[in-house]
C-alpha cells in the first residue's frame, strides 16, 4: 500500500509540469556575454551569467511546476531535453521564482483511558506547496 501511495504522489507532482518553448526573433542575434558560472547537466552546460563567447538566442524555455523535490531535482534535466529538442547548444538561467500556494497538514492521535486517567498521543506534519517558474534562454554557439 505504501509503495502504492508513493507511486501516486509522485505521478501528482511531476504530473502538473508546464514547459513551452517560445522562439527568439530579432535584427541583430548575436551575442558575447562576459562569463558567468556554469555546470554541466547530460553534457550540455547550464550558465548563470552568459558564456564567454559568441552566441545567438535559438528562443526561450519558460517552465511552471510544483516546488517539490522530485520536481525540482528533474528541472536540470528537463531543461536540457527541451533545449536538444530546439538544436541548443546550452542553457542561460535567466530568472526563477517560487510562490507558496497552500500547506497540506496531517495529523494523527490516539487516547488512552486507564483508570480515572486519559493520556493522549499525537503527531502531525505541514508540508509547504509550491509552484516554481523557470525560465532559460537556449542558445547556439557561432564560435
């Protein structure tokens, strides 16, 4: 049963992912950004700063989904799928946010009569729900 509830939770929670690409246009698309830190996810690097290099905007990734940790722990990876969809060749985080939408709480208890005594035991959790908005350019190097 509890394997099954697993399972359930976390279909519910990757289940309510929203990532559209949108196509960057413009006059002048070629970009050299002065470096930044960057980690590499499947391969592709993932800069928080612009590279180092030249580069033009293939578009724009913006993703929404729930600020858990299963959610979250497949954002990376995600992103890079989408942008090798789109012939990137990697990634700018350009902005993130969290919003808090509700907390979820559950509890439990049981009591005990003995004699002219009740003793009562508890406990209960709040989990925090959140949503995370992404966004990252896809870009191509021309260098």
């Amino acid at each position: 049963m509890k394997k099954l509830l697993t399972l359930a939770l976390c279909a519910a929670l990757t289940a309510c992912t929203t990532t559209d690409f949108r196509q960057y246009e413009s006059k002048n698309n070629a970009f050299e950004g002065q470096g930044g830190t960057k980690e590499i996810v499947n391969g592709m690097e993932i800069w928080d700063g612009a590279p180092p290099r030249r580069f033009t905007v293939l578009g724009v990734i913006y993703d929404d989904r729930q600020g858990a940790i299963i959610p979250m722990a497949m954002l990376s990876g995600d992103m890079v799928k989408e942008a090798r969809k789109h012939n990137g060749d990697a990634l700018i985080r350009m902005g993130s946010s969290s919003t808090l939408r509700g907390v979820i709480s559950t509890g439990s208890g049981v009591a005990t009569a003995v004699g002219p005594n009740t003793y009562i035991v508890g406990s209960s959790v709040s989990t925090p729900v959140r949503r995370n908005a992404s966004n990252f350019a896809v870009i191509k190097y021309i260098d």
